[in-house]
C-alpha cells in the first residue's frame, strides 16, 4: 500500500485526485466479504446462521466475479491504459484482485473444515463421507443413484463426434478420465458429466432405513463420484473431479440500437448462461494436466483458476439451514411492529392525513406499505395508482392489489425496471401479468434505470384531488423486508405529492425536466443538490460554528462527492460515514482526511438505509434516498431522495444514526489503508440491530 500518512501542511497545494487518497473499488468489495465471512466465524452468533454467513461470503464471490471481475477483465481487454481512481489499470486490478480472492478462498474452505463441519457433527448434523458409509447407507443411496439419478444424468465422450459440451454458468460438473473402450470401439479418455440444476446438491438420509441420526447429509457430488462408473459400462474410471465454470453474466443491451427494450432484454437473458469463462473451480485432488486441459479449453488463465478442497458449488450448502429444524441454533423469532396509530385506523388515508409516518423495517414491519396499496385498490374515492417496482417477490400481495385496482376500473400504472440485475426474467413476466389486466406498463426511460422506490396515490376528496405518496429506500418486496434495514415515508404533503407526479410524468411521457419543491433526483438534482450541502457545511466550518455531515449508504465511490467530502474534512467538519460495503474513501490521513470516520455495520439485518444528515448549523436536514454514492446512481438511474421533515420523525431517524455510531460489537471501524477493525467492547457491549429490535419489538 501507498504510505498516506505523512501530513500535507498547505491545504490549498494538495491535488484531491492523486490516487494515494483511494482505495480500490474491487478490493472494497473483497474486503466487505471479509466482514460478512468474519461472522461465520463469530461464536456469539448461532451456529446455523453462521453456516449462512458462510455461504453468503461465497455467493457473494460468484457475483463478484460475474459482474465486477468480468467487467475489469473487458476493460483490460478495450483499454489497458485506463485507470480507476486508486491509479491501478485494469491488469494490476485484475492481479492484485486474484492475490485477495484466493486468499478469501482458503479461508472459506478452511472455516467450512475446521469450524462449521466438526461444530455442526457435535450438534448431531453430519456430513457423512464416502470413506464413512456404513453398508445400509451404500445400499440407500446406490438405490438412490439409480431411481433418481441415473436416469436424468448425460456423460459426454470427448471424441470428434462429441465436442467439449457448452457449460452452463456456476453448474456443477464433473470431468472423469476413462480407459477401456465403448460398444464402439472408441476410448477418447475423457467424458464431461453436468449435474442437472434441478437436483438438490445435498440429501438427508433417512434415519430408519439407513440407520442414520435425523440430521444426516450427503453431497450430491459424493452420491455422483461413488457410483459414477455405472454410467460407462465396460469401461473403467480412473478418476472422476468436480470443476465450476463462472461467466461474465452482466447483460449488455445497446440503448442506442434498441426499438423494444422487453425483446432486447429477453434476447440477451438467453446468453447469459454461457457469458464469458472468468473462473474456473477445481477439485484440489485434480491432476495438473487436467486442471490444464480445463483451463485450455475455457481459455482460463492460472489466477482465474481455483482449486478447492471440497464442494466447488459451496453456496449450496445453505441448503442445510432450511433442512435442519433446529431453531436452538438460528436467531430467535423477531416480531416487527406496527404504528400505533397506523394499527388503530381501519383506513390509511384518514390517518396519514393527519401526519406523516415513517417506518424502519424490519423493525417496523411492512405490512402497512402492502395495506397502503390494497386500500387504495378498493376505495371508490381513488382514482389513480402509480409505482415503481425494481424488484418485488413473485407472489407479491402489492402486484395482487394493483391487479384488482385495475380490474376495478382505477387508472394503474407501472414503472417497470426490466434491467434489475438478476430479476431481470422475473421483472419480464411481472409486466405481462400486469399487462394482461389492462395495467399500463412503462420500462422507464432507455439509458437510465428507475431505482426511485415511490407510490402514488390519487384520491379524490370532496372537489378536490389529493395526492398520498410512499416512498422507501428499498424495494416493495415483502420478503426481503424482512431482513433488509430500510425505511418508508408516507404522507400527503401538496409539494412532495406534485413532486413525485412529476417524476412520474418523467418516466411515462416525454418532457423538459420540472423543478421539483422538495425531492432531490437523479440523474438532474441529486448530485449537484450534495454537493452544494456539502459546501454549505464547510461554510459554517470557516465560520467557526459547529459543522457535521453523517451518511448511511451501501456504498461511496463517486469522485466528485469524495473529493467534497475531504474538502469538508480539511475545513474541519465532522464527518461520519456508515457504509455497508464499497468505500474508495481513505479515511484518517492527516492533512486530508482525518476528520472522516468510515464504519460497516454487519449484523443480523442487511443494512439497506439510504441516509444523508447534515447539520444546517444546528438545524440539522434529513433526507432518506434510494440512491448511494456512486456513480451510476448519481448520473446513470433515475431516484429520488426525499426529506424528512416533521420533527418528531426526523429526531427518530437522528437518533438511529447515533445508535449507529455507538455500536462497539457489530461495526468495522475503516483504516486509512482500506482495511477493517472490528470493534470489540468486552463490556457494556451495544449492538444496534438488538437495541432497535428491542426498541421496535411488537
């Protein structure tokens, strides 16, 4: 690493873009997986849900991999000269990259063998090896193989007539090496065998016929390896190794050469399963001339390959949580609440007309947001829905509601985001089930994602309309509200209402941008909206009054407001970043940034809040937002950034940004080198996930 410390005296002379002031973006990202894997190894924490950390850390790489490597790797490839704002190209990314990810590899697999396997076999959950079958278990999952297996697997010879099969994208796969030859004469030597994705990659043993305590387990890959030879008949196996294939899986769709943008993201969705080869997983056990001859033929080279010692598909041992019936070893059962004034009104709008509510899932639950929805679906007095929806559950009860507003006659209409990474084919059959019903379907607007979270209501009351609106800095999906830290504002404010119609009028319709009362926007007034924020606190600073800036965000990259950030430090402004995941930011080096404390809350709950605090000279502004420091949520999507403003609720999200930075057991303080501290207290221990579900309990 640079050494950042020494201290630059003459403010004035120190260029804010020298790379020595960024971290790099990737190893960030590498870093926060650190921190979620960190929690495996947590004794305090459950031993099942340290298993789901585990897997989490894993899952987490493959989508490292397949969007973030990926991309470096593409850009190394158009423009090798190219630097990201630490000063690295895209091959010294790519090198320094591969260092960090092999090293987080081994710890994986070391946490897998040394911690959860021997501490989950002393709660009686067992992972039984091949070595260790007893006869009555052979005989099972032989019967097994043959009536479940045997039937749907499909070896391929490599020979002339057989080439390499296509693989699909994180499969499990094997590559067995043969001798003998076939009914027709051939022996090529080698076969590849694709495990169906259908198939469960774990299976319970049942206790009573194969004599086997209740939690038994055995790798769907031990199942294929033990009896594989029975799919070449006459031939004799030599060795038979797993290997996983990952693949560039981010969508590329020209907004400049598209007329449709359904069937554009519906074409490319087809090749996502065979993207570009970006790493390949091996058996440990592998030969090195077949590890080569993989490589070879996914034109791998030696930093994308990774030989692992036991499972190549790891994240599917989080199977087990849902396997295992043991709730002594998860977390205990949470029950959120509900506002008491909002439970105590039979109908929203009368409610929410008399004050503005926020509600912090999943604290609070959200519940309220689907019955917001649902009221407006039956009552006579609306005449009007509108949302946005970028991700949502498959059977979500928002879409059931407005399906029933429109069958019901009520003018409903959808902002869809097609390009949701990964939801992308679930947000594609959404917009025809809503389509079917009448409900008019717009994908926002070609060259911007809308990743603004908001809901409009119409009512017309009396003579006149009146506007309700819900906006939240997380998704309208019911389950990942249950563990994703967000919040939602409802109100009818006259300003905030017109000005989420007009955003509206934005999306679905063509037109100069409007002037908006109290939204910030992306991609026209956020940004710019921060840094004028941001300088005005640096105004007071110089003043010598009290100057403070608090964010909570997913992640802080974009230069410009990095650059505003220091700017705030060097006049002495008291900064406070909470900061879930990426941080180029460096914090802590004197002369440029030692005002700025960076933290990472990693606990139960995934933290999702979007917040932006400042402190106005002692009439502190409070914004919540859909958006975080980046680059493309500043300039390349469409969200909004809302204030909060009533005293009582703006005190409340204050207050929860203290407890924040109170936390000494579940935050990771940020070093001026890009790495983490976790802080440790041995007494008086506060964690803030517990203190708010104690404090919002129902």
């Amino acid at each position: 690493m640079t050494d950042t410390s020494d201290k630059v005296d003459d403010a004035t002379a120190i260029d804010l873009a020298d790379p020595r002031y960024y971290f790099n973006r990737e190893l960030s990202l590498l870093e926060f997986n650190d921190r979620v894997l960190a929690q495996a190894k947590d004794e305090n924490i459950p031993l099942l849900e340290r298993l789901n950390y585990l897997c989490i850390s894993c899952s987490n790489l493959d989508e490292f991999y397949e969007v973030r490597v990926a991309s470096v790797i593409q850009m190394a490839e158009m423009d090798p000269h190219v630097t990201a704002s630490d000063g690295l190209n895209a091959q010294q990314q790519l090198d320094v990259i591969a260092v960090k990810a092999h090293q987080l590899v081994a710890e994986q697999y070391r946490v897998l063998h040394e911690l959860m396997i021997p501490q989950l076999a002393a709660q009686e959950i067992r992972f039984i090896r091949r070595a260790d079958w007893s006869d009555l278990q052979r005989q099972w999952l032989q019967k097994f193989f043959h009536e479940e297996l045997l039937p749907i697997l499909t070896p391929v010879g490599l020979d002339s007539a057989h080439p390499f099969p296509r693989i699909l994208n994180k499969s499990l796969n094997f590559i067995i090496s043969l001798t003998g030859k076939d009914a027709f004469g051939r022996n090529s030597g080698r076969a590849i065998l694709q495990a169906p994705r259908s198939l469960p990659r774990i299976i319970s043993l049942p206790s009573i016929e194969t004599d086997s305590g209740e939690h038994d387990f055995v790798f769907l890959s031990s199942i294929i390896h033990a009896f594989v030879d029975e799919l070449f008949n006459g031939m004799t196996v030599k060795c038979c190794h797993q290997f996983r294939v990952t693949r560039n899986s981010d969508l590329y769709v020209d907004d400049d050469a598209i007329d449709d943008l359904l069937n554009a993201v519906e074409g490319e969705l087809t090749m996502r399963n065979y993207g570009d080869e970006v790493r390949l997983e091996i058996d440990a056990n592998c030969s090195e001339e077949t590890v080569r001859f993989l490589a070879a033929r996914f034109g791998i080279t030696n930093d994308q390959v990774f030989l692992v010692n036991g499972p190549v598909n790891l994240s599917r041992v989080q199977e087990i949580c849902g396997l295992v019936d043991r709730p002594d070893l998860k977390f205990n059962s949470y029950k959120p609440s509900i506002p008491t004034q909002l439970s105590r009104h039979k109908n929203y709008f009368a409610a929410i007309k008399k004050q503005d509510f926020l509600l912090h899932h999943p604290y609070e639950s959200f519940t309220p947001v689907v019955e917001f929805v649902r009221q407006a679906s039956v009552d006579p007095d609306v005449l009007a829905i509108k949302q946005t929806l970028y991700r949502t559950s498959s059977d979500s009860p928002i879409v059931n509601a407005l399906l029933k507003a429109s069958r019901a006659g009520k003018e409903v209409t959808v902002v869809i985001e097609l390009r949701a990474r990964f939801d992308e084919r679930a947000n594609i059959t959404l917009a025809a089930k809503l389509q079917d019903a009448a409900v008019n379907v717009v994908y926002g607007v070609v060259g911007y994602k809308t990743h603004a979270k908001m809901c409009l209501v119409v009512r017309k009351e009396g003579k006149k309309f009146r506007d309700y609106v819900h906006l939240g800095t997380g998704n309208y999906h019911p389950n990942t509200a249950k563990f994703y830290t967000d919040y939602g504002l409802f109100s009818c404010n006259r300003e905030l209402g017109e000005d989420v119609r007009k955003v509206f009028v934005q999306l679905t319709s063509l037109g100069k941008v409007t002037k908006l009362h109290k939204l910030l926007q992306s991609p026209f007034t956020l940004h710019k909206g921060l840094l004028g924020k941001i300088a005005r606190e640096v105004e007071f600073a110089e003043q010598g009054l009290p100057a403070k800036i608090i964010f909570k965000v997913n992640a802080v990259v974009e230069d410009e407001i990095i650059k505003a950030l220091y700017q705030a430090s060097q006049a002495g402004v008291e900064i406070k970043l909470i900061v879930r995941g990426i941080c180029t930011l460096r914090p802590g080096i004197a002369g440029i940034s030692e005002n700025i404390e960076v933290r990472s809350i990693i606990g139960r709950f995934l933290e999702h809040t979007r917040v932006y605090m400042f402190g106005n000279g002692g009439s502190p502004e409070v914004y919540c937002a859909s958006a975080d420091i980046m680059g493309r949520n500043m300039f390349w999507r469409v969200e909004a950034c809302f204030p909060i403003e009533q005293k009582q609720l703006k005190t409340r999200v204050l207050r929860d940004l203290d407890s924040y930075l109170q936390d000494n057991s579940q935050s990771w303080i940020m070093q001026s080198d890009g790495s983490y501290r976790q802080n440790k207290a041995e007494e008086a221990i506060y964690r803030v996930q517990d203190e708010l579900m104690a404090q919002y309990a129902g």
